[in-house]
C-alpha cells in the first residue's frame, strides 16, 4: 500500500469563513496503480492534491505515505518526502526558463545532494526515456509544449519516487500531444510506477485504472475502469 | 543549488539587464571606492609627510610669528603678532645655551613674489623664483646638500656680500649644460655671484624645492627693504633636552617683546612633532569624512539591494514553489538568496575596489600625492560590501523561505 488516509479533512480560512475543502476522505493507493482524481472545480481534488503531493497538511485526519505518517511531519521532514517519494507533473510544465532541459530535470538531485558527475548521469538517462536524447541542450522556449512537458515528467522521475503526481498534464496541451504524453504515462505504468493523474477530463482518466470521483470535499464514486484493463 | 550555480544565476541577471544591475550596485559600488581612494592616498601621503618632516631631522624647531594657520582665528591673531627679526634671531643665539646652533632666513611673501621679483642671467631668465635670505648655518640647519661648489660663509653673511647658492632647477634653466659655480646671475638687477649649487629635491607639499636662491639675509635685506619677517631655525645637539632649549629660546624672545606673565609669546615654536600631530590630526579629519560618505552610500547601497532582492523574490514567486515541489527545504530557498544578495553586493565590491585603486593611481600621477594600494582597506572594502549583502538579503530571503508552495505554485 503505497497511500493511505484515514478520515482527511482540511479546512480554510477564507476572511470571516472557513470553508471546508475536504470533508473526511478515506482512501487507499496500491503500488503500481494508476488512479484519476476527477471532479468539477470545488470539489477539494487540488486540495487533496497537494495534501497527496506533501504541499500542504491535513487539518485532521491521517496520511501515510509509503508507511510513513506524514501528517505529523515537520516542514523540513516534508521537504525530503517531496524530494524522496514525489514526483510533480504540472499543467503549466513549471522549468525554469535559464536552464537548459538537462539542467531543469537535474532539480530534485540538487536537493537530494547527488554529486555533480551522478547528477549529469542520471538526468541523461530520464530525458533518454522519454525520448529527448537530442533535446538536452535546449532551453524551455527553444522546445516545443510536448517536449516541455516530458523535460517535466522526466524530472519528475529523475529521484526515482513512490508516487508520480500529475496535475491536469495535457491541459495546456493540444489533442495530440496530450495523447502522447498520455501514451508515455501509459508507458510509465506499465514499466511499474504509481501514478495519480489529477483531471476534470473524462477522456483523460479513461487511461487510468481507477477513478476517484470528488464533489463537495467528499468521495462521491470511486470504481475501476474495466475497458481499460480489458484493452491492455 | 551550490555556490558556482547561484554565482552563474547571479551574472546571468547581471548579463540581461546590465542597467538594472549597475544602479542596484552603484551604492555599494560609491562606498567601497571611496575607502579604498582615501585609504590609499591617506596611507601613501602618511609616509610621504612624515618622512619629509622628519628629513630636516627631528631635533630642530623653528620659530616664527605665523606658526600653523589653520582658521580664520588663529590667522587674525597672526596678524597682529610682531614680526621676528635678525636682532631676535642674535639675541637666542647669544642667550640659548642649550641651542646648538641658529639660524634662520626670510622670504619674499608669496603673494608679491612673481611680480617684484626677477631673476636672469644673460638671456635666460627664472619664472616664480624663491629668494631666501639665510644665515650661514641654514643649509646645514635645514639638512640641505650641496653638490657643487660651496655654501655661504659667516664673513659673507656679515657682510652682506653678493653671493648665493642656486637650486637644482635654477642652475639647470640659467646655465643649461654648465657648472653654474663661478657664474653671476642677478636678483632685482643686483648682481650675485654663484657659490654652490645645491642637489635635486623635487617638490615637497606642493613648494619647488629646486627654484630656491639663497642669498646672505644681510643681502637681502638690502633688495627687499628690513621689513621682512625672520624665521629662526634652531638645532638641538641634545635631542633628550628638546623642550629645555625651546624654553630657553622662548625666555628670551619672551623678555625682548615685553611679554608679561599671563600673556601669550607672540610667536609660535614649530617642532617636527608639532607637524606630524598637525598631520594626524588633519588625515583623521579625511578618515572620518570618509567614514561618513562611505556609510551612507552603502546604507543607501543595502537598501537598493534589499528592494531589487524583495522584486526577485516577487518575479520568481513560481520559481521558489517549483523549488520546494522539488524538495527545498526552507532554509535552502533562504541560502539561495542570502548568497544571490551576497554575491551581489560583493561584486560591487570588487567593482568598488578597483575604480578606487584605479582613482588612487590617478591622484597620485595628477598630483605629487602618492598613494599605496594594501591588502587590508582591499579586503576591508570587499568584507564590508559582503555585510551589506548579507544584511540587506536577509528580509528578502526569510521571505522566499516562507512562501507558500502552493500558492507559489499558482503564481505564473
């Protein structure tokens, strides 16, 4: 069981308000699965995002991440969780315009402090499998928003993490290219990692397993995607 | 992110906007130069003066109705002090048993100089001369050398004989190739024959000591009238009996102008410590002057910094979330900026350092100020420009350091 909540809840203060983002979510992750949180905006899915991702702490409720609590963590102890056990796919890609591809995937080996020589080894290695071995010396702009988002995913990657997080990844993407980079998670899956694909698009979670459905903070469904299965 | 990498992020933003980074620095920048333009030239002058005050030796004293002006005050009241004269100058020599020996000399003040006085030879003539007028001993007083010919000796001296000893500069402009000894050359049309010439000694606070002429101020007084003031020169064999021979001369200078007891001497006793405490005491006007300008420029400096710092912080907003998405612990994020501010200011520092040298060098080629460029105001320049940087980085890095990630995050 690679996640496991107990009863999650968080809460905000929003001016005189508190509203309730999370109502007491129960939900368990295998390894090697691949889940789509869906829901329409409100629902809490970014919330229950960050709080998967480590961004952010429940206010009540538990979290175990690889059999680790993590809502006890301190802010430090939450740092090394993000680096060790997440990997972060966005929407908007987030690399740092300056660096070249091979600079930005480096980023969580910085953090780690992995030596300079093992650092360049292994950031070769992750932008080779996904395919942008002629890619490493190109900065962001001089890629196209395809090539961007795998220098991501191959970033996300790079720290061999527990869980790969990926939230809305094909939405500033055009059909296509979001079909890739579908197709290079479906990859991903199947060579073993855990993957949880935030979306509000139905035909986006079609290639996960599972879908969690969220509305109002709650889990509102939560079934297997038989096709799916059935089609691999 | 290590040391090198935030050093190449840090001249990358310096490369992109040179503008931007160059007003950022320019406190910094001002502070620093200006420790290390005035530390050098203070330094370079502190050796040059004292060794040329002490070069007439340290056990002479001179005495004369100016002293060391140096307010209106103290002019006033100089003003009105008797002049010193050659019966003044006779009557220590006859009465100070502890001064080894007196002299003294007279000059044409300054301010009535070029127009009064010339001086040729032939065709040849000097501009801006300096006749003294001096007594048998001045040379040997005043620690000159000579390198040519003779000095002036008592009996001409007594009797107001037309003989003189030249400057180096003298010789060389009225006698080009020639050894001036022998040759005549003439002061106000009186003509003087020339017995010694004396070494090169260049320019010394600002006076040419090479366009002297020293006549007999007997002579001298018959050129330039008796009215002129005598400045008495004194040499002290005993140098541990220094302050007994000044008191001695001051008795008698004392009793000869009926001063009474209460009143002031009318005249003032200049030492060689007297003039190195003047030094001092003026270098550490300059030091505190510097001290002022330089705090408030890297103040000013710090604060620019802080504000530039506190606008990067606000630009890469979604850069510092990435960064902690990633696994940047706070105090990694605070590193980052505190050594982006640090290098920063610190380059400021460097560009500090090497416009005050180059501006110490330049003063001292325009002017006959030296100066020496140390390893200590360098690396004082340097470590203060890093402490602005730390400082001023401070609030801008705690601030990064507690960003929300996920806001951060949202930022674009």
């Amino acid at each position: 069981m690679i996640i496991r909540t107990k009863n999650l809840t968080k809460a905000y203060q929003m001016g005189a308000e508190e509203v309730k983002a999370l109502k007491g979510v129960d939900l368990e992750i295998q390894k090697g699965d691949y889940v789509a949180i869906m829901g329409p905006s409100g629902s809490g899915k970014s919330t229950l995002m960050n709080l998967i991702g480590c961004l952010d702490t429940p206010s009540s409720g538990e979290y175990w991440l690889n059999d680790r609590a993590v809502n006890t963590m301190t802010e430090d102890e939450l740092a090394r969780v993000r680096n060790e056990e997440v990997g972060f796919v966005f929407q908007s890609f987030h690399l740092l315009p300056r660096y070249t591809a091979l600079e930005n995937v480096q980023l969580p080996l910085v953090y780690s402090n992995t030596d300079r020589e093992q650092r360049l080894e292994r950031a070769k290695q992750a932008l080779e499998a996904v395919d942008l071995a002629d890619r490493m010396g190109h900065r962001p702009n001089q890629l196209s928003g395809g090539q961007r988002q795998r220098v991501a995913i191959a970033r996300a990657l790079i720290n061999r993490p527990s869980i790969l997080l990926a939230d809305e990844p094909t939405g500033n993407l055009d059909t296509a290219t979001g079909q890739e980079i579908l197709a290079l998670f479906d990859r991903l899956h199947q060579s073993g990692n855990t993957i949880i694909l935030v979306t509000h698009e139905s035909d986006v979670a079609v290639h996960a397993r599972r879908a969690i459905h969220l509305r109002d903070g709650k889990i509102e469904r939560d079934q297997i995607n038989e096709k799916t299965i059935a089609a691999s | 992110m290590n040391f090198w990498e935030t050093f190449g992020l840090v001249f990358h933003s310096f490369r992109t906007n040179k503008l931007r980074a160059f007003l950022t620095l320019l406190g910094v920048i001002i502070g620093v130069t200006t420790v290390i333009t005035v530390v050098s030239i203070v330094r370079g002058m502190n050796r040059y003066v004292i060794s040329t005050i002490t070069q007439a030796g340290s056990n002479t004293f001179r005495i004369d109705r100016f002293g060391i002006i140096t307010s209106r005050d103290d002019w006033l009241e100089a003003i009105r002090r008797k002049d010193l004269t050659t019966d003044d100058l006779e009557a220590v020599r006859e009465s100070c048993g502890l001064c080894s020996e007196v002299g003294g000399f007279s000059i044409v003040p300054s301010f009535i100089n070029e127009t009064f006085v010339t001086v040729s030879a032939g065709r040849e003539s000097i501009e801006d001369p300096r006749v003294f007028g001096v007594t048998a001993n001045y040379v040997e007083i005043a620690n000159r050398e000579i390198t040519n010919g003779r000095n002036l000796t008592e009996s001409e001296v007594q009797h107001a004989a037309p003989s003189a000893v030249i400057g180096y500069e003298i010789a060389r402009n009225l006698f080009p190739n020639l050894d001036p000894v022998g040759k005549t050359l003439s002061i106000n049309g009186r003509h003087f024959r020339i017995v010694g010439a004396l070494k090169k000694y260049g320019t010394i606070f600002g006076e040419n000591q090479d366009t002297v002429i020293g006549i007999p101020v007997t002579a001298f007084q018959k050129v330039f009238g008796r009215r002129e003031p005598v400045f008495i020169m004194v040499k002290v064999d005993d140098g541990a009996r220094m302050n007994e021979a000044q008191d001695q001369a001051r008795v008698v200078l004392r009793g000869r102008h009926h001063r009474r007891t209460g009143d002031d001497d009318g005249f003032t006793i200049m030492t060689t410590d007297n003039l190195i405490q003047l030094w001092r005491s003026f270098s550490a006007g300059a030091f505190a002057a510097m001290i002022g300008i330089a705090s408030i420029a890297l103040v000013v400096g710090g604060i620019v910094i802080m504000n530039i710092m506190l606008v990067s912080v606000v630009e890469r907003t979604s850069e510092i979330g990435l960064r902690k998405a990633m696994g940047a612990r706070p105090r990694d994020i605070r590193r980052q900026f505190l050594l982006e501010s640090v290098i920063l200011a610190a380059t400021g520092g460097m560009i500090g350092v090497l416009l005050g040298a180059a501006a110490a060098k330049l003063v001292s080629m325009l002017s006959p100020m030296p100066s020496s460029l140390e390893a200590g105001p360098v690396m004082m320049g340097l470590f203060l420009a890093s402490s602005v940087g730390l400082v001023s980085g401070m609030w801008p890095a705690i601030k990064a350091a507690k960003l929300d990630p996920i806001v951060a995050l949202r930022t674009e």
